[in-house]
C-alpha cells in the first residue's frame, strides 16, 4: 500500500482554503467599477450611413478656445464601409476646431480611488490631424492628461489612450464633480481629430466588509474541506488483514 505524507494531508485544506480566498474574497476588496458616461459611444441620433450631425452632439458640451474660420467646429459622423478607421459601433465624434468637448459627470472625486479613463484617438483619411489630448479633470482642475503617447498616430486608424490617476486620502479637489475632456489643438482648416469609446472605471483602494454571500460561501467551502478531509483520512487509514487459520 502506498504511503501519503501526513504533512501534505494537513496542508492540503489549507491550500484550497487559500484558493477560494483568493476567487472570491480577495477580488470583492478591489473591483474596478465603471462610472457612468452619457453617450459615451456617440451612437446617439442614429445616423445613416455616410450621414452627419454638425455643431451638436448629445450629452457633451463644446468649449472653443479660438477659431479656424470654419463654420462646423464638431459634430458626428457615421461613415461609408470605404471611410470606416475603426470606430466602435457606427458613428464618432470629430473636431476640427480649437476646442474640447466636454462632459461633467455625476461622479466626484473619491479618497483611496483610482480612475482609468480610456478613449479612442483616432486619425481621418480626410483630413490632417490636430494636436490631440484626452482629460480628466476634478472642479475644472486638471488630473491627468495624455496628448503624446500615441504620436505618430496611424494614418486612417483608431488607438486607444489611456489615462490612471491615483486618488490618495486627501486631495484639493475632493468630492468635486469629475470631468471628461476631448481636446483638437490650435490649428487650422484641413486638420481634424476622431474620437469615440469613452470609458471611465473607478476602482476604490480601501478595503470594504466583504459582502455577506461572500462570507457564507467561504465558510461553507471550509466546511466542505475539512469534511471531506476527515472522510479520506478514515479512508486512508490502514487495514489489518487476519490472516488464514492453519489446520489444526
């Protein structure tokens, strides 16, 4: 009969307490959730194919810091199967103008919480592209900003920039609503900046209770474990055989 190391049958619930502390606990503690965004997207108006909505797009705001001397400083666009660069969903949003679009959210500013706000930037086949930046602001006050990572962006193509600002305990800015900004830089007619699929996760660094159902399940999977210990040790114990009786 094969002999088990004792040791490693002690250990063994141990190690598949640790695994579903790792699953389920651990997990709740830190969870990235996101912050809502209207019409992040732009798929609001539905627009035709190849279609336009010019100096209005729903839900954000457009702030001009000079001018180009050109009528449409913004809008929507849903283009042609031969013009797609990439975009999610069917239309987005394009600058062509010094300015930013901006949105101010519901959310505030929160201690211990770190912010990752993701946007596509993308490069049109029509036109040049402006100085490009993606903002998160708190009570107007700049957090974080990208206008570098993704130069030279790609002709005719979307990426995506990504911008993480940690919240410590304490900030000037705290509880102030947080802000959204897609900029197009100083320039001039011809230039033209894409964007679209805005994303904003906020993940709180604090640790919380874990959540009741989360506890329960712990404790009845240590129960399962230590049971199910106690039943293979009884089976691996080992058995004395009698032996045969000599005749007499």
């Amino acid at each position: 009969m094969a002999l088990v190391n004792p040791f490693v049958i002690v250990l063994a619930p141990f190690r598949v307490f640790l695994a579903v502390l790792l699953i389920v606990v651990l997990p709740a503690l830190c969870v990235a959730a996101p912050v809502a965004v209207l019409n992040p997207g732009f798929e609001d108006p539905v627009l035709a194919d190849g279609a336009q909505q010019l100096n209005s797009i729903p839900g954000w705001t457009w702030v001009a810091t000079g001018s180009c001397g050109n009528p449409t400083n913004h809008g929507l666009t849903n283009p042609t199967a031969g013009n797609s660069i990439g975009e999610e969903g069917s239309n987005y949003a394009f600058l062509q103008c010094p300015g930013y679009l901006s949105q101010v959210l519901s959310e505030v500013l929160l201690p211990d919480t770190t912010y990752t706000l993701q946007v596509l930037v993308g490069d049109t086949a029509t036109h040049f592209l402006g100085g490009y930046a993606v903002s998160l602001l708190a009570g107007g006050v700049t957090l974080a900003s990208d206008s570098t990572s993704l130069n030279p962006l790609p002709f005719n193509q979307f990426l995506e920039a990504t911008i993480v600002f940690a919240n410590g305990a304490s900030h000037p800015q705290m509880g102030s609503p947080l802000e959204i900004r897609l900029w197009m830089g100083p320039c001039c007619q011809f230039f033209q900046n894409a964007y679209d699929h805005v994303r904003l996760d906020a993940t709180n660094l604090s640790a919380p209770v874990p959540e009741p159902s989360a506890a329960v399940l712990v404790s009845t999977a240590v129960a399962a474990i230590s049971l199910n210990r106690r039943r293979k040790d009884n089976s691996w114990r080992p058995r004395c055989r009698r032996k045969p009786s000599r005749p007499v």
